[in-house]
C-alpha cells in the first residue's frame, strides 16, 4: 500500500477530490475513454456482424458490448471520483472489474478474429493513476494471468505455436508490470507536487488577505501607482486624504485624474526616473476644501521577471503628525509641570499663612488692601497647583470597575451644594429626567465633572431665571447629563482647543478645567462634548453652550421608578 499523502493519515477518510484537481480531470479522461472504447467495439463487432458473417459473431457478444458500453456511461455520469492512494473500493468492481471481465472474454473468444490484449492498458493504467502501488501491481499480475492462460489454451490447439505464444504473453505481461509501476510513481509524485501546490497557494492567499487586511487597517494612506500613473490599490485613509468621490471610490484609477492631485503625480514619476525612493511634503488640493497637507513617501516594489515595477506611495497627514508631537511635548510638560507644583505646595503654604499671620496685626487699610492682594494671588495658585495635581492623580490612577451610580440623586446634590456655596441659585434650573438609573461613574469625578462645567457656565452666563440649565435624559439610549447657558458662542479657535489642557480664553485661567473633564469622563468610558443650541421649551429662540456627557451604555433602571421631577431655583 502506498504512503498516504502528507496531511493525511491511513486511519482518516481522505478529503474529497476538487472539481478542477489534476486527478479529477484524469478521473474524467478515464471514463470517457471507456466510453469511447466501448462505443468502437461495439461498432466494429455489430459491422463484422452485418458484412462478414463468415467469422460467425454470436449475438450475445454483441449484447456483451452493449452492456460494457451502458455501463461505462453510468459510471462516466452518475459516479464521482476518490482520492488517490487508496488499496481498493468497491468503485474498482464495476471500473477495473469490469473492463477485465469484458476484455479477457473478448480474447478468450477472439470474436471477429480480432487481438483485444492491447486493451488491457486501460485497466493497468487506471488502476495505476487512480489506486495504490499494490492495486496497480495486482491489476497487471492479473492482466498478466489472463494472457498466460489464454496462451495456454491456444496451444491446446495449436502445439506449434506454444512458444510464440507464451513468449509474447509473457513480454507483454512484463510490459504492463513496468507500465503499472512507473504510471504509479508518477502519479504519487504528481499528488505530492498537487498538495505542495494547493498549500503554497493556501499560503500564498492567507498572506495576501493578512496584507490586504493590514492596509486596509493602517491609519496612513496608501498608493501603489504604476508608471502610467495608474492607481492599483488605494486604503481607505489614502482615500480620505485625497478627498475621493463616490465617482473614484475603487481602484484603479488616474492619478492624474484631478489637477490637484498633481504634485503626487510628479512625485511618483520622479521615483521612477531615478529609480530610488523619495520623500516630500506637498500639499494636496480637496474640492470645497483648503489643501491638505502631507508627508508622503515613496518606495519601488523589485522588478522580477521582466514584470514592471510599482510605486508605493505613504502618505500622512501633516496635521496629525504635528498633533501626535503636541500631545508627547504636553504630556512632557505635564511631567514636569507636576513635579513643579509638588514642589510649590510647601513654599505657597508657607506664603499664605505668614501673609495670614502679618493681617492680624495690620490696622492700615493700604496694608490690608496688600495683604489681600497677596491672599487672593495665593490661593489662584493654590488652585492651579492642585489643578495640575488633579491631572497627574488622573493619568497614573489604577483602572478599576466604578461603582454603580445612581445619576439623578448625584447630579441634585451636587447642583445643590454648588448652588449654596455659589449663591447663585436664582440663576438654575435642573431638570432630571433619568429617573432611577445608574451610570459606571465614581461619585467624586462625576461632582468634580458637573462642577467643572457649572463653573464655566456660571462664568458666561446670563442673570435670567433660567440662564444655566442642568439637565438628566435616559430614553432608548444611554444616559446624558446637559449643562447649558445663555452666553455668548465661542470663538471658532476657541471652540477647536476647547478641551486641550493650558488652553484658555481668559488670562486668569489655568486651562485645566475642561481637560480634567475629558480625562475623567474617558476614564469612564464616556464621552463629553459641546455643541451651540437652542434653548428648550422654557426659552424658545434663546441659543446657548450646551456641554454634553454621554454615559457608557448600560445604565439600567431600579425598580420602582418614580416620574420625572424637575427642580427649579
């Protein structure tokens, strides 16, 4: 019995054979050329019939052919082929069975005086391709048997040719032995060569897919350009820089296309011309848009083959590069400026309580009037010391799974205390509509949160009733607290760095305040956020700051909620 092919063990059923493998088409060519074969000897035996009835052709032989040739196209239409390798199945009984039984009674009868040994190769070499070294082998020792005995029974009646006959059924048994063991080996080998083809294709796709996946997924953009200037492949994020239509919204198509996309043009020629990679920044003209610019390089893939080489463009955007150092240099000077307040604390306390201490005795006001001055600037560093504390407390915590928090009762209490301490009530209204609910939020960061954006909003606002309006939604969504007023809408420069951290409008602002919100609120897993609105119901027409928290999903309802409530000052 033959190896089993790699992969594959004896005690395990061998996959089924592919459509377009190199043994189903050798399947195919078999039976088709038992058909064809069955089709001529029934042909030439119903003509040697017909014009030479001398030669005494009996009917049932012609029956004979005409059963061998039914059943050849049934087994030619109606069966599949198997796996190679195998010792026997019982597909061999009515494949190779049969064309022997067929074959030898042919030649024991020598029907129409006619020599059917060379036919034999078709069951040799079937059994040879398609089955095991012991099935080839076992087909031509009985191929070789029949011949032997059909030999032996001619010399029965012709003595004289004894010799003649043994000699040639014996050559030709030799023969289809070495036919029956090369066809074997051959085809061993041309499954091995099959299956190594199939797995290096496999490879090769599973590769192919996994790059494809990578491009697809990286955050540059990504061209490979011909030296027509014929885009093959474009990711989406090189798409997106070139700020491509639904018109070119699939590969291939002209880089030169557009007059804006030029200098990617000329820049890829220049690869080409010098044969070696490039690097540039250029600026990409978008319709609608001002031009984008970008860091771009080049590479060119190998030439192999005589196959044309292709340029590999990178592309990155200039405002995300400068993005990514302004947030590495913010995250250095928040280091430093953290080590900086820790050393401020002691020296601004000492200053505060000596500055304390010398008030009691001062009876001037010009003097008081100074030492206010010195309490006052004191305790604004204070708050940016500990401002910039905050941030670092923030950055470096551990992660952990908050508690449950239940939304409407921590936003009450804390508009509450804040109002109180603020005395500012007249200027609030907070309207709670989440009844019940509870969002993943630690009660501390959510007050230092709310209490961020009341402050902001307290110092644009307006003196009407309802300038400042905290609100509560849980519907079909997640859970949203809104702080709004009435002030004035933000610059667009303001309104782009609104949550970076040192970033603010008014001098005497640390910029710390909306930054400490962002931080705290990704911590959470939700996502703050400003938009300019119109006022609801109670001011119609009034436009004002809306500051949004959206919770993480999955705040769920207690039981027994009550209705909505709201709270006017």
């Amino acid at each position: 019995m033959s190896a089993p092919l790699p992969g594959m063990t004896a005690a395990t059923e061998p996959p089924p054979l592919a459509d377009d493998s190199a043994f189903s088409r050798l399947w195919r060519g078999f039976t088709t050329a038992r058909v064809s074969i069955a089709v001529v000897l029934l042909l030439t035996l119903c003509t040697l019939y017909m014009l030479v009835p001398a030669l005494n052709i009996d009917g049932w032989l012609i029956g004979l052919c005409t059963t061998y040739l039914v059943a050849t196209i049934a087994v030619r239409i109606f069966t599949s082929p198997l796996p190679p390798g195998r010792t026997f199945d019982p597909q061999w009984v009515y494949t190779i069975g049969i064309d022997l039984l067929t074959f030898s009674t042919l030649q024991f009868l020598q029907a129409g005086a006619i020599n059917y040994s060379p036919l034999f190769a078709l069951p040799v070499l079937m059994g040879s391709v398609l089955g095991s070294a012991l099935l080839a082998l076992a087909t031509a020792a009985a191929v070789a048997l029949l011949l032997l005995t059909d030999a032996w029974v001619w010399s029965l009646h012709l003595p004289g040719e004894f010799a003649a006959r043994f000699l040639q059924a014996g050559l030709t048994g030799i023969g289809y032995f070495a036919v029956a063991f090369l066809a074997n080996q051959l085809a061993a080998r041309l499954a091995r060569e099959e299956l190594a083809a199939r797995l290096s294709q496999q490879a090769a796709r599973m590769q192919s897919q996994v790059n494809e996946l990578v491009i697809e997924t990286l955050a540059d953009g990504v061209l490979v350009v011909d030296a027509k200037g014929l885009v093959h492949t474009a990711n989406p994020a090189a798409r997106v820089l070139l700020g491509m239509g639904p018109a070119l919204d699939s590969a291939p198509f002209e880089l030169g296309a557009r007059s804006g996309w030029q200098p990617m043009m000329q820049l890829a020629q220049l690869t080409f011309a010098q044969r070696a990679a490039q690097k540039a920044e250029i600026a990409v003209e978008v319709d609608g848009a001002s031009p984008r610019r970008m860091h771009v390089r080049t590479r060119l893939t190998p030439q192999e083959h005589q196959a044309e080489s292709l340029c590999v463009m990178f592309m990155e955007d200039l405002r995300e590069m400068e993005a990514r150092l302004r947030t590495e240099k913010l995250a250095a000077m928040g280091r430093m400026s953290a080590a900086v307040a820790h050393e401020f604390r002691n020296p601004l306390a000492a200053i505060a309580q000596a500055n304390e201490l010398m008030e009691e005795d001062l009876h001037e006001p010009g003097l008081k009037q100074l030492s206010f001055l010195v309490r006052k600037n004191a305790q604004r560093l204070a708050q940016i010391v500990d401002e910039i504390l905050d941030i670092s407390r923030v950055q470096h915590q551990g992660l952990r799974a908050p508690p449950a928090l239940e939304l409407d009762a921590a936003v009450s209490s804390t508009c509450a205390d804040w109002m109180l301490q603020g005395k500012c009530a007249d200027r609030v209204q907070v309207t709670l509509a989440a009844p019940r609910v509870q969002v993943p939020f630690d009660a501390d960061h959510l007050r230092r949160v709310l209490v961020n954006l009341l402050d902001n909003a307290l110092r644009y606002a307006g003196t009407r009733p309802d300038s400042i309006r905290v609100s509560t939604h849980a519907g079909e969504g997640p859970p949203t607290l809104h702080v709004w007023s009435d002030g004035a809408p933000l610059e667009p420069s303001v309104e782009s760095h609104l949550f970076e951290p040192f970033f603010s409008s008014e001098s005497r602002s640390s910029g710390l305040g909306l930054y400490i919100c962002r931080e705290l609120c990704e911590r959470h897993g939700a996502v703050i956020a400003y938009r300019r609105v119109v006022a609801g119901p109670a001011g119609p027409g009034r436009e004002g700051n809306d500051f949004s928290v959206v919770f993480r999903a999955g705040g769920l309802p207690l039981a027994g909620a009550a209705s909505t409530d709201t709270i006017a000052a």
